[in-house]
C-alpha cells in the first residue's frame, strides 16, 4: 500500500509538468493570436465613434443623449451579431482541414460541386471570388486609415502638428513595406505583449469614462439600438455606413483560424478584444455625453493629458501591427488564389522556415505600398477613408455569410426551416450595412468595388485564358500513351543518352511540348524519364503518405515513368527534394538526380481571331501572363541543370 502510495506520489509531478506545459502552449497562442489576429478590429475603436459623429458627414448624426445612446447600442449590438455571433459562434466552426476564409469555404464549394447543385455552387464560387478581389482593397485601405487614425493624435496633443500627419504616416507606411522582405517572425514575438498592453490601456480608459457617467452602460440594452434604427431610421440607416466600422478585421479571426486555431481565437476574443473595445465604446460615449465637442477625438480625449504621448505611441505600434495582419493576409490570399488557377505564379519567399504561412510576396508588396500611399495623399485624413473602407467590409461579410449557409446545408444537412432563419436574421443585418455603405458610393464607397471588379476581372480572365491555353496545349501535345508506345516500338527512331531527365507536365493525358521536340527534333532520350505532374487538391496540406503517386505508362522496362506529385495549396512545391523519396524499384531504375536535367516547356501567347474571349479579355490575359513567375524557381529546379523550351499558343 506504501509501495503504491509512493508509485502515485512520484507520478503526480510529471503529470503536473505536462499539464503546466500543455497550459503554457495554449497560452502562447493566444498570446499570439492577439498579436496578429486582433490588430484590425482591435484599433477600429480609434475612429468609429469618431466617423459616426463626424460634422463633416454628407449624412450627420446630430449630437444629442438619445442618438448617442442609440449609436452605442448599435456598436454593441453589430460587434455582437456579426462578429460574435456570424464568425465567432458560426463560421469558424466551417474549416478546410483547419483552414479558415473565405478562401477555404470557395476550396469547400469546388469540392462539392459535383455532388450536388453545381450551379448554385459555381455562383457562389463565383461570389466568393468577388469577396476575396474584395479583400484586397480591405488591404489597400487599412495601413492607410489605420496609421492615419493613429498619427492624428499629435493634433490632439498639440494642433500646429496637423500639417505633420501625411508626411509621418508615408514614412511609417514605407518602412513598413521595406522591412515586410524580413518577414514577421522575429517582430511577431512582441505582437502579443503589445496589444495586451494595447487591450489594458483603451479597457481602462473606458472603464475611467464609464465612471464619469455610469448610465451610458444602459447602452447595453438591445431596446436602445432598435428604438434607434426605428424610431430615427433616416439619422440611424446613414449611420451604419460608420458604425460598421467597428467590425472591420472580423474576416481576420476567421482567416487567420488555420495559424492559431478557433478555440485560441475565441478565448481572445471573448476574454480580453470584445470586453476591451466594448468598454472603450461605452467611455467614449461618456464623454461625448459630457461634452459634444468631444467628438472630434474621442477616443484620444478619453485618455488623461499626462498618458495622451504614450498612448499615441502604442496606438501607432497596434495600427503598425494592424497593417502587418492585412498585409500578409494579402500574401496568403495571392497565394492560394495562384494555387487554385485564379492568379498567374507569383515569386513566394518563404520567411519563416518553421511556418509555411510566414510568405513573401515582393510584386503584391511593391503594388500594395504604392496603393497605400496613393490613398493617404490622395485622402488625407482618416475620415474621408471611412466610407471607403465601410464598403469593403461589409461586401466581405455578407459574402461570407451567405457561403456559410450553403455550406452548412451541404456538410451539416442542416435543416432547411433552420437555414432560413438563421440566414434571413443575420443577411438581413449585413445587407442592411451594405445598403448604408452604397449610400457613400460617390464619397469614397466606389474605390473598395473599382478595385474589388478590378481584381475580380483579372482573376476570372486569367481562369478562363488558362482553361483555353491548356485545351490548345493539348491539342499540340498529342496522347502520351501513343508517344511511349511510338518510341517503344521504333516510329519514333531516338537514341538512348545516360542520365535523368524530369519532363515537368500538367497531367498523363498528353506528351510534354519539350520531350515531344526533344524525340522529333534531337532524336534522342535519356536512359531514365520521369513525366512530372503537379496537383493543388482543394486541401491546405497533403500528407506524405498521399503525396505520391507513380504510373508506368503501361511498360515496366523502358525507364519512361509518369509521376503525380499533389500538393496543398498551402504548400510550395519543391520538385528535387519530392522526387528524391521516390524509391528504384517505383521509377523502373534508379534516379540520378544530382546531374538530372529538368526540361520545362514555355508558351508564348498571341492573341488569336477564335471567339474564346473578348478581345480586351485577350489583351488582359496575356498582360496579366508576363508576372508569372519563373517555373523553375516557384518549382524548386536547379537553374544550371533546367532547359526551358518554347512554343506559340493562340487565345
């Protein structure tokens, strides 16, 4: 009894240590997921109420006690039902193995769209895809206006500064794009511990606020949002173009799902971001309560005269950290719409050799830091940005929301009834938004849907000109069961060379353009031949067990085999180092991939006379093919040892 008492004794510790280890990890995750997930949403609080009040508004909300109340409910009540409720509560719970966004829903629907309506699918496919060209104009706007909202505050503190604002948000903006080449690794470790300070200090400014006058918690009840929206529709309907605001960055807790998990993700949110940015809301509302002409700044009014430095400081640090999130979620979706067929190859840099999802995207750098700029110029201050970022939002989430549903019917079996509800209450909310914003569209609103249909345009002609390109490819190409049976049988009268050689080609079907010319022209083939196709499956990562997948051809003796390499489109395919765990027996001899030659087959487009696009769709497709990036480095191949030859494909 002894002896088990003492077996018990030394085994609590250990148990004690896993368990204070496990409780140590998740905590770094929230940690981490404060720091890059919440830095949109989490700023939004610097000019919501700011923008809601604004003089200037073509539509503004006249300061009295019954509007503010009213505009605070609705703050309270739009961060709830769309952010707590739409993507905390629903659709985080949709994941593509582990992955979030909208991007992973539009992987879900392709998936499913041979199962049931693929029409309705390939129009919500279609939607999601508008979204995600959405998404890129949130990423253009939100360095912008987030570190404009920052800077602003030195006119707070001391108005002769006002003239400073533009130049010192065009120096931060450019600082940030520069050091973006360096990846976010290392400064991702200070995220966290910066915006839990960031949480702290605007939670306890609101707290201070809140005491000065303590009624402006019956904010909190829903019948002053309603009596609001009812009673004063005319005041209350313009006011949702700003007061969407405050749920800007919610895409980014469904996006950034994949890197820190939903259950981090909600702790956070629910724990530390929404308690903080509420109470932050409700002390501002104090003080415009106090004083009407508080509303030019609210929220940097709120903090005593001895903290307003410090709090610029750390206000531009968490807008710095805001930017970051959107940027590199800009890389991600360029990424994975590249991966899907949407958008040319891009070069990828990964930064992180422990993250795949740390990446580097240098030509959607260089053209998001010009944007930014242009718009902090061009705007000048963070309020005439807020409509046009309103639009932006809002389009994404009702986007999302309307994919989620049809997901939830096709992977849950939902019942139809609970649909209809669920859908009808939260659409209703977020087109009620939508159509507030469009009431903006010739203040701002119009720049997120011009780029939205802009990038829209070009990531469907560049899917449509991809399909027709392939088609005619194979067409030139030829059956490659016919080639292999040519050459085995002498038609095709070759010579046999020593070594290796990696045809890289985009399925079994068809021979590739450069071994084609390499028989018919040289007359020649190389002892040992591996037919390379790469796959992107609808997934974010392939296991190794499934990554390959080898064919002979029909023949097991005259070294030709067809090799399927499948990756996720969260991965980078690295050619040499996937054929090197291949094994002798699988490729009818051994593979000397050291001094192998990789032989890639470039097409050369020309605009045609067929009817397959529109001639401007002709143009953009072939404009939009010279930043494609070059094969053999997005594949991984050795330069000194990869022949690239060319053939003329008309669209």
């Amino acid at each position: 009894m002894a002896d088990s008492r003492q077996e018990t004794a030394s085994a609590g510790p250990p148990e004690a240590h896993r368990q204070l280890a496990r409780d140590s990890v998740r905590l770094a995750v929230v940690i981490g997921a404060l720091g890059v997930v919440f830095g949109d949403i989490g700023t939004s609080p610097i000019y919501t109420l700011q923008t809601v009040f604004n003089p200037d508004d073509p539509h503004p909300v006249p300061v009295s006690t019954q509007n503010v109340y009213g505009v605070v409910s609705l703050v309270f009540w739009s961060v709830m039902i769309i952010v707590t409720v739409t993507y905390v509560l629903l659709a985080m719970r949709a994941d593509n193995d582990g992955e979030g966004g909208i991007m992973a829903l539009i992987t879900l629907l392709r998936r499913w769209s041979s199962q049931r309506g693929k029409r309705a699918a390939t129009v919500l496919a279609a939607l999601g895809i508008f979204g995600a060209s959405l998404f890129f104009g949130d990423s253009m706007i939100t360095p912008a206006i987030s570190v404009l909202s920052a800077v602003e505050g030195l006119k707070v503190v001391e108005p002769s500064l006002d003239s400073a604002v533009v130049p010192v948000t065009a120096v931060i903006i450019v600082i940030l794009f520069l050091v973006q080449r360096r990846g976010t690794a290392a400064v991702g470790r200070v995220f966290g511990p910066v915006m839990i300070a960031w949480f702290l200090a605007i939670g306890a400014c609101g707290v201070v606020g809140i005491t000065e006058h303590p009624d402006i918690l019956r904010a909190l009840w829903p019948s002053y949002a309603l009596s609001f929206l009812f009673g004063h529709f005319g005041t209350a309907f313009f006011s949702l173009a700003a007061v969407v605001l405050a749920v800007t960055g919610a895409e980014a807790l469904y996006a950034d799902m994949g890197h820190f998990g939903r259950r981090a993700i909600t702790r956070a949110w629910l724990l530390l971001v929404f308690p903080a940015c509420i109470l932050s809301y409700l002390g501002q509302g104090a003080l415009i309560l106090d004083d009407p002409k508080n509303i030019s700044s609210p929220f940097f009014l709120l903090v005593p005269d001895w903290g307003r430095w410090p709090m610029i400081l750390l206000a531009t640090a968490a807008t710095v950290i805001a930017s970051q999130a959107v940027i590199t979620g800009a890389y991600s979706v360029t990424s994975q719409a590249a991966q899907l067929g949407y958008l040319p190859r891009l070069r990828i840099a990964h930064t992180s050799e422990s993250t795949i999802g740390q990446i580097y995207v240098p030509w959607i750098n260089w053209l998001l830091m010009v944007s930014v700029l242009t718009l902090v110029f061009a705007f000048r201050s963070s309020a005439a940005l807020a409509f046009a970022f309103g639009m932006a939002v809002t389009g994404t989430i009702t986007i999302t929301t309307l994919l989620f549903f049809y997901v939830a019917r096709a992977k849950w079996g939902t019942p139809r009834w609970l649909i209809g509800i669920g859908a009808g209450v939260l659409l209703f909310v977020d087109l009620l938004f939508v159509a507030a914003n469009l009431t903006k569209l010739v203040h701002g609103a119009w720049l997120p849907l011009l780029i939205g249909l802009t990038t829209f345009t070009v990531m469907t002609t560049w899917q449509r000109g991809r399909s027709i390109v392939t088609e005619e490819r194979a067409r030139h190409e030829g059956s490659l069961p016919e080639f292999v049976a040519a050459l085995r049988t002498g038609t095709e009268p070759t010579r046999t060379v020593p070594g290796t050689a990696v045809f890289l080609n985009r399925g079994k079907e068809t021979a590739p353009l450069a071994l084609r010319a390499n028989v018919e022209h040289n007359h020649v083939r190389h002892e040992q031949v591996v037919i390379l196709s790469i796959e992107t499956e609808p997934v974010p990562r392939v296991p190794a067990d499934q990554r390959l997948a080898v064919d002979g051809l029909g023949f097991t003796d005259d070294g030709i085999v067809h090799v399927t390499a499948r990756f996720g489109y969260m991965e980078t395919p690295d050619v040499p180092a996937t054929l090197a765990t291949l094994e002798p027996a699988d490729t009818e001899g051994p593979l000397d991939l050291d001094q192998a030659s990789y032989f890639l087959s470039k097409i050369e487009l020309r605009r045609g006379k067929a009817p397959t696009m529109a001639p401007w769709r002709k143009r953009l497709f072939i404009a939009t093919s010279y930043i494609t990036a070059d094969a053999a480095e997005y594949f991984g191949l050795p330069g000194d040892r990869t022949v690239i030859m060319g053939s003329h494909i008309e669209v």
